[in-house]
C-alpha cells in the first residue's frame, strides 16, 4: 500500500533543531498491516487532518508504543479484513474510526472497539473530521461537569474543536464564549450560537470578564497551553474547571496558586491519543450516542471542510499551518 512518510530534514533552525516542513512528507510504498486481535483493517477513503499532525511531523508529538509511525487520527472507509476476536462487525461496513496513529494510508489499522456506524445525513468526507472532535470535546466536558446554565468559554471558537464545543455547550443550554483572531471569523462564531465572541489581539480576558458581569467562566477549554495559563485562572468562576487539551502556546507558563486557591478551582490537563483502548472505546460510544443524533437533526452543523488529495499532504500541511483554515481539512483517496 502506499502512506504518507516523513523525510528527515537536512536543515536545522537557528538553535539546531531539525523540523521537517510539509515540503518533508512523501507518498511512498509501505508493508500493508494486517489486523491483530480486536482490530480490523480498514480501506481508507478519507483521512481527518488534525494540528496534532503538524507536531508529529515535527517530532514534537510521537505515537504511543507500538502505534504505526504514520499520521492521522480519523480515517472513513470500509472494512477490508477482520482481525480474530471482532463481533458485530463485517467486511464491507462502511464505518468511521478514531485511531491512535495511521490514518494517512491507503488502508488503517482501528481497534474495533473504536469503530462507530456512518452518521446519518452526513457527506463521508466530512464525517472524516468529525471523530476526534466530538470525543476530544464530549470526553472533556464529561470530565469536568459542563452543566446546564454555565459559562463556557473555548479558545479558537473558528477551529474544528472550537466550532463543536460552542454547538455542543449551546445545547446544553450554557451561556457560550470564545475568542478568535478576526471579525469574521468572530462573526462566524456568533451565527454558531456564540453569545459572546472576543478578539484574542486585545485584552480578551478583562472583556470576558466585563461581559459576564464578573462571574467569569464555570469551564474553560483550552488549546493554548502556557501562554493563557494566567488569563485563563484570572477568568475562572468561583469553582470554575480548566482544561488544557493544547500546546499551541507551549508548555511552561507559570501557575499563581494564591489565586487559584482563592478561587476553589481546577487546573486539568487530558490527551485523547494517550488513554487506553477500552476508556477510547467508551468515548467512542459516548459519540454515537450524544454527538451522532445532534448532527442528525441539526443541533450540530459540521465545520467547513477543505478537501485536499492524500498524495498532496503536503500541500494541506502548509494550508493548515497558515492559520487560514475555517474549519477542518479532509484528506481523500
């Protein structure tokens, strides 16, 4: 079968680091892999393109133990081969699947567990990006409580993540915010369901807190890392929940604990690619369940999807990278 590869670079950045660039991935033939016990073998048709490939490209995000090397982390396509030990299942389903690595490949490894039936109504292609979404976003809010009548605020309220969260809590009936970089894209948000959308250039943080009277947020979701960790203790409620699912920001940034003890609040930090198979394949239920039927009937509209051949990887790297994406990237066979 043929995937997509990294190239190590040849060239460092000014303090000696070799990232590869988009311009570093290939499509070049590789063994095709054959399913285990509990998996199936999966014939790709669309691969979901997430900002944690960007880092795996860079060597900043490595696949768990034992985890195929490739990229991609939601895959749609049909069942080509059933591994031992797989109920419920048969070759030619057509199914959408959550994976830990592998995606960007002619045919993917899943963890039965982790396959989900196709979502009704929805295009394959933007059902490629709809996975890692809704169980980064479901899973999370589970873990802290989001309840009925919060104040939300998700960080990046125009990316995939963003766009399902503010839908998400909306239908919960919280009140909803989030920050984004433009006026259209702030705009965007709005028509989403957003009752407050702030522009992450200024002093987001005093705005939010004007603009929900002092209250501040019940629950945070955060793609940024250490680069909001004080604007984001500064704009929690009393009893108020970080969560931390990003490093766009980085990885260090210092934590005023006075304040957070003042507050009564909770810092917490998850990754979805990380947890073990069964608690993924939980969260995958948990998708079908709560997520699915939201899609169906409207409650939920899915991102804007570009679409780029997978061949062509590079091409979409460098489009993501670039900060112009409304949405999510597909990338098709």
């Amino acid at each position: 079968m043929h995937a997509i590869t990294v190239r190590p670079t040849e060239t460092a950045d000014a303090k000696g680091r070799r990232r590869p660039g988009p311009e570093n991935l290939e499509w070049t033939e590789v063994p095709t892999p054959r399913p285990g016990p509990g998996e199936v073998l999966v014939k790709v048709r669309a691969a979901g393109m997430n900002r944690a490939d960007l880092l795996q490209r860079q060597g900043l995000y490595p696949p768990p133990r034992g985890v195929s090397e490739i990229m991609g982390f939601e895959v749609v396509g049909t069942i080509a081969e059933l591994g031992p030990e797989v109920s419920g299942w048969q070759e030619g389903d057509e199914v959408v699947a959550l994976l830990a690595g592998g995606g960007y490949a002619e045919y993917a490894l899943a963890p039965a567990g982790q396959l989900l039936h196709m979502p009704s109504g929805v295009d394959p292609v933007v059902a490629a990006t709809l996975v890692e979404v809704a169980a980064t976003v479901i899973s999370n809010m589970d873990h802290v409580g989001l309840a009925s009548g919060e104040t939300f605020l998700v960080h990046g309220g125009a990316g995939g993540v963003g766009q399902f969260a503010i839908q998400y809590a909306k239908g919960l009936g919280c009140t909803v915010a989030t920050t984004c970089g433009t006026e259209d894209k702030r705009a965007f948000c709005r028509d989403l369901g957003a009752d407050i959308a702030l522009d992450y250039h200024q002093d987001w943080a005093a705005e939010f807190k004007e603009a929900t009277g002092g209250h501040g947020a019940d629950v945070i979701l955060d793609v940024m890392g250490a680069a909001y960790l004080g604007h984001n203790v500064d704009s929690l409620a009393t009893g108020g929940r970080l969560v931390i699912i990003g490093m766009q920001g980085g990885t260090r940034g210092e934590l005023n604990i006075g304040k957070l003890l003042s507050k009564r609040g909770l810092v917490t930090a998850t990754s979805l690619r990380f947890r073990p198979a069964e608690e993924k394949a939980a969260i995958c239920r948990r998708v079908e369940e709560l997520a699915w039927p939201m899609y169906a009937d409207g409650r939920i509209t899915p991102a804007p999807v570009e679409t780029f051949e997978l061949p062509d990887a590079a091409a979409a790297h460098a489009r993501l990278e670039s900060g112009q994406v409304l949405g999510k990237i597909a990338l098709t066979l």
